[in-house]
C-alpha cells in the first residue's frame, strides 16, 4: 500500500515538475521572443537610419560628379569651339595662300613664255649676226675660229713657251726631287746583287769516250734520251762540252741533270736513262717546290695557293735579257713593298703583285696569250685576290692603272729591269734597236740628224729651226716617245731629247 503511495506520488511529482518546467520553459520564451522582436525592431530603425545616410551621400556624390562632369563637358566644348574657329581661320589662309600661288604661277609662266621669246629672238638675230660674218669674211666658224687661234699662238708664243717652261720648272722640280728622294731610299734599302744569272746548257763530261757512250750504238741511247726528256743533244766537235737544247728551261735542267748523273754512274743505256730522267724530275720537282715556297717566305707575301707557289718555282730557272726572273720577283716584291710603305699604299697586296707580276712566263711556252694574260688566268684559277690581280696585270700597260698598287708595281719593275748590271742583251739586238730608234726619229719631217746614246737609253734629235717652232718640237718629242714605245721592245726607259737651235754666222773682213 505504501509503495503504491509512493509511486502515486512520484508520478504526481514528475507530472507536476513536468507541467511547471512546461510553464517555466513558456514564459522564459516569451521573454526571449519579446527581447527579439525589440532588437529587431532596433536593427530595422537603424538599417532605415544607414540606408538613408548612405543614399543621402550617394545623391551628393552623384550631384558632385555631374558636376564635374558638366564642368568637363563644358571646357571640351570650348576647346573644340576654338579648335573649329582655328581651323576655319587656317582654312581661310590656305584658301587666299592658294590663291596667291596661283597668281604666282600665272606671273611665273609668262615670264618663261616671255625669256622663252627673248631666247628664241636672241639666237635668231646670233644666227644672222653669224650668217653675216661669214657672208663678210668668207670663212665658216670653224675656219675663223682656226685663223684666230693660230694667230694669237704666234703672237704670243714666247709668252705661252716661257709660262709653260716656268710650270714644267717648278712642277718637275718639286716632283722629281721628292720621287728621286723616294727611289734613291729604296734602291740603297735594297742593295742586292747586280751580277747576271744564266743557267748553262752545256754538260761537261771527262772524255770523248763518256761522248761515245751518250750516243750509245746507233745513237740509240742519245734517241732515248732525247725521247724521254724531250730534248735535243747537240754533240759537235767541242772537246769536252755536250750542249742540250730545248725552248723548255724546266725540261733543259731536267736532262741536265739526268745527264750529269748517267756521267757521274757510268752506265749509260736506255734502261738506265729512264730512271736518271725520272729522278732528276723528281729533283727539280722539289727544287721548283723550295724556292717557291723560300720566294714567298723571304718576300713575306702568304696564304698563297701551294700550286701558284709550284708554279712560281720554275720560274728559277727561265731568265730575261740575262736576268733570272725568279730573284728579279723577289727584287721586284721588296722594292713594291718599301715603295708602298713611303707612298701610304698595301703594302701586302703591292709585295704579293710584284712577286707574281711574271708568274705567265713559267708556261707561257705550252699556253697562248701573253704572259700578263697567263698571269692573271693563274691567279684567278687558283683562288689569288682580285686586288693582287689588278696591281699584277699593268706592270707592261696591257691593262689601265686601277690601283696604286698597280702602278708601285709598274715603277719596281722598271727600276729591277733597268738599274746598270741587272740585264744584258745580244749584239745583234742591240744594234738593231738602236738602228731602228734612229730610224724612228729620222721619219719625222723637219728632222736633220738623229743619234742615239748611252747604249740606247737616250735619243738625241736635232731639227730644222726654220721648219720646226718651239711648240711643235715639244709635240715632236711627245709623238716619237709614243712610236718607240709602241714599235719598240726594251728594257727600262729611253729619254727623247730634241734640239733646236739657231745659228748666226757672219765674216768681218
């Protein structure tokens, strides 16, 4: 009975601490729900408050920037109202610029049209001023204009003669002094030796009986010879001499020494021949490829194609009027480059074109053309440079002078040619030029005697003074240096004096 009373109550005591924790939870609720709905309201108040402040300062701001914007917009209509009056103005001037041209143009025509008329007038009233003067004088323009020219040379040919002799004077003086300077420093720079260089062709040999083995039996070892080295053996009465002939300097010292070497072994048959002629070949090969190569060297002159070298080598044994043309190159190569040092020129492209200027005559002898022309086919074949070619090519003047290393060139080879002991000639050549130089000057009209000096290097005319002026001798010497250089072959230069003198005899008796 207690413990349903007990429980009774508990269960009364739950259901009444249910209903008042109800009660309790509805009322704190409530309360909340009121203190809510008051911030809310507040939050509203000031948002209504916040939304009208921010809408109040957008207005001022969207007021302040339409009024900047009107100010802008105001400022812009001024520029360009001005802009537009400036244009219209500038407009204004072109126009009444265009206008003045115009009139310009106009007044500019006119007179052309007018000078045009005066020209047209003035040559008209030339033309019969002309047709006058020669109706008057009987003589065309030309024929006048000859008769004047003529006379005025007459009349003041002393006055022209002493002004030409006193510029010629001057001129000359100053220049040859200088050249001269130039020349005498670089010839005493030089000072090689002056002594002729000419390769034998006579082989000596110990006995007639080494003779009668070179002929061998029937001359079949000198046939063999012969044939190989493509020689001619010339085996006359001369003790102790066999000459070799052949227009080939190269294919001349080949049998030289083939020939030297059969002597010296003994054993001379056509077997053995051809092995002496291939060795010597092998020998000269190498000669021809050493001095080359030592020329270029001692001349400082590089980057030079090895078969231009090769070529260059034979030139060792070809000579000139008795001069060896490989050391007249390498002469030629110092004298270019110590020319073009005091000259201001290249001093590399003058040394190269000296060294290489006779390269032609190594095989102008199995090719045709000059041997200027053989040189330049070479050079340009073998790679050589374009300015080296052009200061090679004129040294003879078969091509124009179109570098000053070209004509450095010319002037060393004229200095190596004609310096007293470089060169010699034959009697018979030199006799001839010189009957032929006097020949030459012997054909000019008004020439009375004519001889020539100094071994040919001078020719001294004497004229006719009543037959030939002071003017026309000057033109005289002019006109036979041109027909001795053209008609003439020598070496160095030859000076052409005239002479014109008056004599005036007269007897006291």
């Amino acid at each position: 009975m207690s413990l349903k009373f007990a429980l009774l109550l508990a269960g009364a005591a739950a259901l009444i601490g249910a209903a008042l924790g109800y009660y309790l939870r509805l009322i704190i609720s409530l309360g909340k729900r009121g203190s809510m709905e008051l911030e809310i309201k507040e939050m509203m108040l000031r948002a209504k408050e916040e939304a009208k402040r921010l809408s109040d300062e957008a207005v001022k701001k969207a007021e302040q920037v339409l009024a900047v914007a009107r100010l802008e917009l105001r400022e812009r209509e001024d520029k360009i109202k001005k802009t537009e009056e400036r244009l219209i103005k500038k407009e204004e001037f072109l126009d009444k610029r265009q206008l003045d041209l115009d009139k310009e143009i106009e007044e500019v025509k006119g007179k052309i049209a007018e000078i045009k008329r005066l020209r047209e007038k003035a040559e008209e009233l030339e033309g019969k001023k002309e047709e006058e003067l020669e109706r008057v004088s009987k003589l065309s323009e030309e024929e006048a204009k000859k008769i004047l020219l003529e006379t005025v040379e007459k009349k003041h040919e002393e006055d022209i003669l002493v002004r030409m002799r006193k510029l010629e004077r001057g001129g000359e003086e100053t220049l040859e002094t200088r050249a001269r300077a130039i020349l005498t420093g670089v010839i005493q720079r030089l000072g090689n030796s002056v002594v002729s260089d000419v390769f034998t062709t006579a082989v000596i040999i110990p006995s007639d009986e080494i003779k009668g083995k070179i002929i061998g039996k029937e001359g079949r070892n000198i046939k063999a010879f012969e044939r190989v080295t493509g020689v001619e053996i010339i085996v006359d009465d001369t003790p102790g001499a066999i000459t070799i002939s052949s227009f080939d300097p190269v294919r001349r010292q080949v049998a030289r020494v083939a020939l030297e070497n059969l002597i010296i072994d003994g054993r001379i048959q056509p077997a053995k021949i051809e092995t002496a002629v291939e060795k010597a070949e092998q020998e000269i090969n190498k000669i021809i490829k050493e001095k080359g190569q030592q020329a270029a060297y001692e001349c400082g002159v590089f980057n030079l194609d090895p078969r231009i070298l090769s070529i260059l080598g034979r030139l060792y044994f070809r000579t000139s009027y008795g001069q060896n043309v490989l050391q007249h190159s390498i002469e030629m190569a110092h004298l270019a480059g110590m020319l073009a040092s005091e000259l201001g020129a290249n001093v590399a492209v003058a040394k190269a074109g000296a060294l290489l200027h006779d390269i032609g005559k190594a095989v102008d002898h199995e090719v045709t053309g000059t041997h200027v022309e053989i040189g330049r086919r070479i050079l340009q074949k073998f790679g050589a440079d374009e300015s080296v070619v052009k200061a090679m090519q004129s040294h003879h003047e078969e091509y124009p002078y179109e570098t000053p290393e070209s004509v450095i060139v010319q002037v060393a080879d004229a200095i190596s040619g004609s310096r007293p002991g470089a060169r010699r000639d034959t009697v018979e050549n030199y006799l001839k030029r010189l009957s032929d130089l006097e020949a030459i000057a012997t054909s000019f009209p008004g020439v009375e005697k004519a001889y020539a000096l100094a071994a040919g290097r001078e020719i001294r005319i004497f004229v006719t003074p009543e037959n030939i002026s002071d003017l026309e001798a000057k033109k005289m010497a002019r006109d036979i240096a041109v027909r001795v250089e053209n008609e003439l072959k020598y070496p160095g230069e030859i000076k052409v004096t005239i002479i014109r003198e008056t004599r005036v005899i007269e007897y006291a008796r």
